[in-house]
C-alpha cells in the first residue's frame, strides 16, 4: 500500500514529487544579512534526499526594523546573490524551495536585530499587554509595509524560487494586525477580524503583481502567539471563515496552518469534526491545499524543544491517517529535519531505526 506521504501534489503550477515540506526555522547562521556557502549546502542536503518542498528559515524584506536577530538573512540588496547560489545548489539537487517573508513587528526588542538605533514597527504602537508605547503608524506607513513585502517577492521570482511563504503566524508582525489586543486602529486595516485581515490580503495582493499568476504564495498563520499560547483569533468555525475568506479572495493559494501540535482538534465540540485540527478546518472551510505542522515525527513539542528539552522520533501513525483520509494535503517537518537532513529518505525507505533524537544543540549546527 502506497504511504500517501510520498504521493505526487500539485500546487498551483508547482509540481511536487511527495507531501513533506521542510518547515521554516530561524538558523541566524547568516553574516551581515547574507546567507553564505554553508547555507546553500544546508538547504542542498535536503533537497538531494527528498524533500518535496523546501521552505527557508524567515527573511527580512527591506524594512530595518523587521528583524530581531543580527544572525537572520535579508532578502534584498547583498543577500540576492547568496539566495541565488542557494537556489542554484538546491535546483542542482533536485529540489523545490520557497523563501519565508518574515516582519517580526513588536516581537522585536528595542536595540536589537541588524539595525538597533531603528524603532520596531507594530500596527498601533500598542503591546500585546494592551499598553500604548508609540504612535501608531500612519496609513501610508502601513502601504510602505506591504510594498516591502511584494518587492521582495518579486526578488524571489527573479532568482528562480518555486514559490514564496507569507510569515503571518506566531505573534509577529502580520498575526498583530489580526489581534485585536494589539490592532487597534480605526482605518481600513482595523475593525472585526476580517477587517484586521486587511494588510495581509494587501500584501498577498501586492505580492501577486510581483510574482506572476503561476508562483504559489503560501501564508502561514496560527490561532496561539508566542506571547500567549492559549490566544485564539477565531473561536468558532463561522468566525474562521470569515477570516480565511479574506485572504482567499486577495489571491493565496495554500494556508499553513501551525499547531503546537498537529493532532489536537481544533474546534471539538462541533459534533462529527471533533477530530479535525487546524488545517483541516481550514481545507474544509476554504478549499484550497493546507498544509499541517507542529511537532511531527517527535515526540515532545517544538516550543518546549527550543527551551531545551530534548525530543525521540515518534509514530507518524495517526499523521498518515489524517493525510490519507484527505483532512490536509502537505505537511511540515521541522526540528526533525533540522537535525537529520536523510529523515525523508529513512521514513521512505523504512529505516525508522536510524532516525536520531532532537537535542537542543542541534540549533547551534548546520547539519
């Protein structure tokens, strides 16, 4: 029986060979901005033992204060040439790669990143504690924000990536235009939460210009936030419609949906979808392909691993049952690829034997 992890999928007009996505994760291995040969190998190693997709660890469009950490790449100036080579050494492989756009908003501590003397940039000026700090960013602020992101979509076009991720999850800068804590502007990128949807249907919109009708745009997006695992945007399935519905009709073409952990239902008390998680209500709601990640083929959670806890491969059992029975069409791999670039290859090939545990220190190494 074939195992419908490495069934063929199409996206948009982007062929895949199997359903494994390499999840997007910070490595801060870049210097001055610029990802360097030993990236290139990095993301190479994956491609040349099967991953079906390759999604870049979060890159700063040209806004100085997108980023909180000086180790992160760029994706403008100088770095355009380091992400040629990368795609070339990848392409060389075999491979498929998208870019991860990624503003981290007031996640960004002051004095920090590769521009500390910059002031961060949020959509009212308000914390995730409810606290005003700074003013908020005048509309055209706001389009300057969006165009960052297109711009460096249309980078990604012209340096032959197969598609590009929008980073709207985890309580940085996007997912704070969803939140109502900290959106609280009275224009049109503020309101109800279709409403507060806006500057991100914006930026898919605009990002669409750059890139062409055929590149698959991906948006990731969460209901938790780093600053508040238990914080939902949507509680009930009406209210997530609605939500999607506005990035549907902006023009994305698949939604990433990411769990703490991928098994865990999203709204179970709605009687006979108990079971459905995240992305499954998406798929339903929407349409359009999803793809599930959050803690896949470990056995602790991935917020726990980057406190230091330490994580053995676990059973894909249940992950395969949810993916055959169609509740998703992708799914993401993360700390388990980041520690073993053959774990595709190994779970092909039924050597569950050789697969390695997760430390902490992998995130120190390019494996």
């Amino acid at each position: 029986m074939t195992n419908p992890l490495f069934t063929p999928f199409t996206l948009g007009t982007l062929e895949l060979p199997n359903r494994i996505v390499m999840a997007p994760m910070t490595r801060s291995f870049a210097v001055d901005g610029v990802p360097g040969d030993n990236v290139a190998e990095y993301y190479a190693r994956r491609a040349a033992n099967d991953v079906g997709l390759l999604i870049t660890e979060g890159t700063h469009p040209d806004r100085k204060a997108a980023g909180n950490d000086a180790g992160a790449p760029f994706f403008y100036g100088d770095a355009l040439d380091g992400w040629k080579h990368v795609v070339a050494r990848v392409k060389a492989e075999g491979g498929r790669i998208a870019p991860q756009l990624w503003h981290t908003g007031y996640m960004r501590k002051p004095g920090t990143g590769h521009f500390p003397d910059v002031p961060s940039e949020s959509p009212s000026g308000v914390t995730h504690t409810g606290s005003k700090v700074a003013e908020a960013p005048s509309e055209s602020d706001v389009v300057e924000m969006v165009e960052s992101y297109a711009r460096s979509a249309g980078y990604a076009k012209n340096l032959g990536f197969d598609a590009i991720e929008i980073h709207g999850a985890h309580g940085y800068l996007i997912d704070q235009f969803f939140w109502d804590i900290m959106n609280v502007r009275e224009d049109r990128y503020g309101g109800g939460l279709p409403e507060r949807a806006r500057f991100a249907a914006e930026i898919i919109q605009e990002c669409r210009k750059a890139v062409g009708p055929g590149m698959p745009i991906i948006i990731r997006i969460s209901q938790w936030k780093q600053q508040d695992f238990t914080q939902r945007l949507a509680h009930t399935p009406h209210e997530l419609a609605a939500f999607l519905q506005v990035m549907v009709d902006a023009g994305v073409d698949c939604f990433h949906c990411s769990q703490r952990r991928f098994w865990e239902p999203e709204f179970p008390e709605q009687e006979g979808y108990e079971d459905l998680n995240f992305a499954g209500w998406t798929k339903k709601l929407t349409g359009l392909p999803t793809i599930t990640v959050g803690s896949v083929g470990l056995s602790g959670e991935f917020v726990a691993a980057f406190g230091g806890e330490s994580s053995k491969p676990a059973s894909l059992d249940r992950l395969v049952e949810m993916l055959d029975r169609g509740d998703f069409d992708l799914v993401a791999v993360g700390r388990a690829l980041l520690q073993d670039p053959e774990w595709v290859t190994k779970i092909r090939d039924g050597r569950e034997d050789e697969l390695q545990d997760f430390t902490r220190e992998s995130l120190a190494t390019l494996y």
